[in-house]
C-alpha cells in the first residue's frame, strides 16, 4: 500500500502485509511484523526497537486509513499515548 494524502502519492512512503504475520515499512529499517486486532486495531512491531498502535479507521480492499494512538519504544522506555495524525493509504498492484 502506498501513503496518499492531501492532493499527492507519497511513493517513498510504502507498507506491506502478508499472510505470515511479517510486514514491510520502507524506508524504516528493520524486521517488522504486524497484528490486526479485532477490525480496529493494528500494532506494527518493529523487532528489538518498539510498537505502534494505531486505531483502523477504514480497511478494505484497496484502501486503508489509520491513526497512530500509542507509541512504544523499547530502549528508551516511552510508553506514551498519542493522537497522531491520520494515515491514508491506497493499495497499488504490479501488472
């Protein structure tokens, strides 16, 4: 899926869900996995770095749109609600 916002494409700005439970986040480094909860939620887990807990406002098929409600980063010990800002992003297919 790609961001998308505010009249533009931000293709640099990019996720990726799979079946296996991993994810992709370029241009963020590391090993990411993910978990849906219930229809609402997602936690992005980045491994031996932290978590984001956003709140799903709209997931379907070709699109989804998100905000990030709680930041988690392990080696600096923030535990930190938030109200981030809302994320927008359109499915893209290679054909």
């Amino acid at each position: 899926m790609v961001e998308y916002g505010g009249g533009y494409v931000n293709a640099l700005d990019t996720l990726g869900f799979y079946k296996n439970g991993k994810a992709d986040c370029p241009p963020e480094m590391g090993e990411f996995t993910y978990r849906l909860v219930k229809s609402d939620s997602l936690i992005i887990y980045n491994k031996g770095f932290g978590e984001q807990h956003y709140k799903v406002l709209k997931l379907s098929n070709d699109s989804l749109i998100k905000q990030l409600r709680l930041q988690r980063i392990y080696a600096d010990s923030i535990d930190e609600p938030v109200n981030g800002d809302i994320e927008k992003y359109i499915r893209v297919t290679d054909r």
